[in-house]
C-alpha cells in the first residue's frame, strides 16, 4: 500500500510545487535573501545534527545507532556547506538591504525543530525522521529549481550535493522504521502525520494570533484612546495654576 501512497502523495507535492515555482522564483531571486536563508539554513540544519546525536546516544539498537550518527554527521556537514556559501553569496554582494527572509515561504529542514528526542521511541523517532526527511528533500528540489532561472551554479551545487543525502535520510529512516515495527509501521506513519499536521496549524494559528493582535492594538490606539484623551484635556483646562486647595477639602490641620 505504502508505493501507491506515496506515489499519490507526491503527485499532489508535485502540484503544490508546480503552483510554488513563481513565488518560490522571486524569493531566490533576491541575493541578498538568498545568502541569509542559506545561513538560516546551516542554523537548523546544525540544529537537527545535534537532535541525531543525541538520539545515537540514546537508542538501545546497534545499527540504529550507527545510522543515527552517520546522519548526525551529514546535517553537521550541510550546516557547514550551507554556512560556507551563504558567507561567500555575502562577502560578493555589496550592503545587505534585505530585510525579510520570507521563512514561512520558503523554510529550510525545519522538521526538527521542535523535536524532543528523549521523548521519543525508535518508531516514533523513525516516522517523525522519515516525514520531515521527506518533506525537506521535496522542498530543496524546489528550491534548487527555482534556482535554475539564476546565474548561481554553486548554489544550486550546494542543493544537488544535499540533496544526495536527503534521499538517502528520507530511504534509511523508512527501511528501518520497516525494520523495527513491521507490522505497525503504517500506524506509526499516520501518528507521525497527524502530529506535524497539528504542529504546523499550531504555527499558523499563532502567526494569525500575532497578526490579529496587532490589527486589535492599533484599532484601539487609534479609536478608544482618542475620546479618553480628549476628556482629559478638557479636565486639565479646569484645573487652577499652581498649588491650589480644593474649595470642599477641610482644614489643612487634619490629617483628612
Ligand atoms: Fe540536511
Ligand atoms: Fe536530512
């Protein structure tokens, strides 16, 4: 069953990717964006290579471990290619007058971000691995696509040579997943799915929080603050110059 899914799940990638392509076009456009994503990048790819060491140090499978470093080694190794030409993109342009990197378009191996290995198990972890694994090497082809229209074959080297190593990530996390829970490893796929699912509506639900919070604060600075400051100005203009003791307050002797 699992070849037919994923033939249909990446023929509906390949759509999304196809309705992508301008945008994700424009995005890399920029020089100057593109140096910073790939910086932004090496972050998170150095992210997920600790995640997997950790995970090496934890796991109780010999072979798991084993292929848990190697992997820790490549995201190390991407995060130093991705570091290295982000710099030099940089050091060849003139000042930086980017000021967005549009992450939320365009976002780079993110699927590690909010994971917490010592909560996991070999299955879980394995599915987990394998969707984001997945779903990071669909994004760099996109990427190194959109690259295609760009006077930048080392950037686009870059892609091709992480690339290589997304494939083998997304191919060893399935077959060993395989491996460890034969007969549940669908179920444990379909956690894994609906978990990143919840994840990314809990990232949008707080970005259009923060937006609408935004909407909510500059509407009440500009229509509820108005009258309250304009009762206090008129306050102000009834109020005598200098010290003055109101006419309804007893003697200055009392306390009260
Ligand atoms: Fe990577
Ligand atoms: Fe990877």
């Amino acid at each position: 069953v699992q070849p037919r899914r994923d033939a249909r799940e990446a023929a509906r990638y390949g759509r999304a990717r196809v309705m992508m392509r301008p945008i994700h076009r424009w995005v890399w456009s920029d020089p100057h964006r593109r140096a910073r994503k790939l910086l932004a990048f090496a972050e998170t790819e150095a992210d997920g290579g600790r995640d997997l060491a950790r995970a090496s140090e934890l796991t109780r499978d010999a072979l798991l471990r084993r292929l848990y470093l190697r992997h820790a080694q490549d995201e190390m190794r991407h995060a130093e290619i991705f570091r290295a030409r982000g710099r030099a993109l940089l050091a060849s342009l003139a000042k930086d007058e980017t000021s967005f990197e549009l992450n939320w378009i365009a976002p780079g191996e993110r699927g590690l971000d909010d994971l917490r290995v010592d909560a996991e198990t070999d299955e879980s972890l394995l599915a987990f691995l394998h969707l984001s694994e997945r779903s990071a090497a669909g994004r760099f082809t996109a990427y190194r696509a959109a690259l295609e229209a760009e006077a930048d074959p080392d950037t686009r080297e870059v892609f091709d040579t992480i690339l290589r190593d997304e494939a083998f990530h997304m191919n060893y996390t399935y077959a060993q997943l395989r491996r460890v829970s034969p007969r549940r490893h669908g179920w444990r796929l379909w956690l894994a799915r609906a978990s990143r699912f919840w994840k990314a509506y809990l990232r949008l639900s707080s970005a259009i929080a923060g937006v609408l919070g935004g909407i909510v604060l500059v509407v009440q600075y500009f229509v509820l603050l108005p009258p309250f400051a304009l009762l206090a100005k008129r306050a102000a203009k009834k109020e005598r110059d200098g010290w003055s003791v109101p006419q309804k307050t007893r003697a200055l002797g009392s306390q009260y």
